[in-house]
C-alpha cells in the first residue's frame, strides 16, 4: 500500500512539473531547442505573437507565432541542391563546411550584436566595381537557414542584375519602382527565392533615379513595414560599392547594422580604414574577405 501512494506521489510530482516547464515556455535538449545566443531557448511566458499581413495569399494567420506562420512563406519554385550547387548558394550540409562554419559565424555574430527582435543589415562591397551580391544574398541564405528565423533580401543596387540568377521566380518590379509610385502595394515586389524562409525584393527598373528615391521618405516608410511584418526577421540589405556610389551612403540609414566586403587583392588596408571613417557611424560590424 505505501509503495503505490509513493508511486502516485511521484507521478502527481512529475506531472507538476511538467505542467510548470509548460507554462514557462521552457525547452527541453530533446526538441532540438536553438543554442544561438540569444535566442537559446525562452523566456517568455506568452507566445511571441503579432497581427501580420501575410505575403501568402494563400493562408490568412491572425496572429504571428515563428512555429507555426514561418511555415507559410511561399516558396513554389524551390532550387534542388544542385541548383544550389551551381549557384554557389549555401544549404545545410553542404560539402564544403567551412564556407557553411563562416556564414553561421557571421550569422551568430551579428544576431548577438543586434539582440533581440528583427534587424537589418546593410552590406557593401569596398572594391572599386565588383559587388558582393552572391556574399550578401548567402548571408540572408544563413539567416533563413534558422527554422525559428525568416530572412529577407532586399537588392539596393539598381546597377546589377546578378540576383536573376539566383532567384527561382521571375521577378520584374522592385524597390525604386515602389517607391516611384505610391499606388503599388508591397506585396507586388516580394517574391519567393527557391530557398526556404527567404524572400527578396529587387532592385527595380528605375535604375536613373535612384539616388533621389533612396532619399525619400517613401523608401524610409518601405523599410519600417518589412521590419515589421515579421517579428524575427533578418534584413540584409545589399548596396552597391560603398566607396564609388553615393546610394550605399544613403542605404546606411535604414540599417542598424553595416558590414563590408573585401574582394581578394582590390583593396589596401588604408582604404579599409578610410572607409570605416567614412561610415562615420557605430552600425560597423565586421569585414567579409572575398575570394
């Protein structure tokens, strides 16, 4: 009789427990639970829910919760891992891990500076022509990677049209095309990239005007709504070369965070400094030495 009251006991006791770890929000080892700080794990007491306007037509959430909505992102067209392969686009398990090691690197870093919520960040190549869309878009890649985490890519340079080829989806209007019109909605440039959980936004078609449409208070009122339609979202924002267009300096605005691009053999340790003077700004965050 004593050994099943204790064995009752124990079981109300484990129950209990449970239910307290429950309510708290708490993760166990076993649901596989996110190590990044500072997102291991949770705090909360309450779901991290907001009203949002899904970029999926197709599904109307009312309230945002990353295990459940993240999943309603579109991605009709997704890239095969050869395609990805043929890219140079990160995927998890990728062979080479130690291009996979320095995005999450990068990736971890940045979140911890950033801390809680969305962020966005602005990168620019400091070479004389070359970009660094391929590294910006595999950084917006590393975020999207994250099942908590949606990532969306953002083309500020008006210049390039790499990004074409790295998208599924054809894509025709952008970010100077929304801007220059205040009739479209935001959803008309948002498109589904191949990968999973990442989005992007084109340059768009009025490449003559961009100076003056990045200065606007419409592109200002663009980058506060994407922040905000999703709670946890990552922004990478990629401008053209920093130390040859005015755009990039005008970029640096909407971002909280700036990282540079060094392409291998174009750029001399006094013009890198030159350029961090040049920011002017604490947003710097790191460098990306390119191949």
């Amino acid at each position: 009789m004593e050994d099943n009251k204790l064995y009752n006991a124990l079981l109300k006791s484990q129950d209990e427990r449970r239910q307290l770890e429950h309510d708290r929000g708490e993760a166990k080892p076993e649901e596989g639970f996110r190590k990044e700080s500072p997102y291991a794990g949770s705090e909360r007491e309450n779901p991290n829910w907001t009203h949002l306007e899904p970029e999926d037509n197709e599904h109307a959430p009312t309230v945002y919760d990353s295990a459940m909505s993240l999943s309603l992102i579109g991605n009709p067209k997704p890239w095969s891992l050869e395609q990805l392969r043929e890219r140079k686009i990160i995927y998890s398990g990728m062979p080479d891990k130690e291009v996979m090691d320095a995005y999450r690197e990068l990736r971890i870093q940045l979140r911890n500076r950033a801390g809680e919520g969305n962020f966005a960040v602005m990168f620019s190549s400091l070479g004389n022509t070359t970009g660094g869309l391929l590294t910006a878009f595999n950084l917006a890649a590393s975020f999207a990677l994250d099942s908590h985490t949606s990532a969306l890519f953002v083309d500020c340079d008006p210049y390039n049209r790499e990004l074409d080829g790295l998208v599924s989806t054809r894509m025709t209007d952008g970010v100077t095309d929304f801007v220059g019109d205040r009739s479209m909605d935001i959803k008309s440039i948002l498109y589904p990239s191949g990968v999973e959980r990442l989005s992007v936004i084109p340059a768009g078609t009025n490449a003559s005007s961009a100076v003056e449409l990045f200065s606007s208070m419409r592109m200002r009122e663009l980058v506060d709504e994407l922040k905000a339609r999703y709670p946890d979202r990552c922004i990478v924002l990629n401008a053209p070369p920093f130390r040859n267009n005015t755009e990039a300096r005008i970029i640096e605005r909407f971002a909280d965070q700036v990282v540079f691009g060094i392409p291998f053999g174009e750029v001399t340790g006094e013009e890198i400094e030159e350029s961090v003077d040049a920011l002017g700004s604490d947003k710097f965050s790191g460098l990306v030495f390119q191949e």
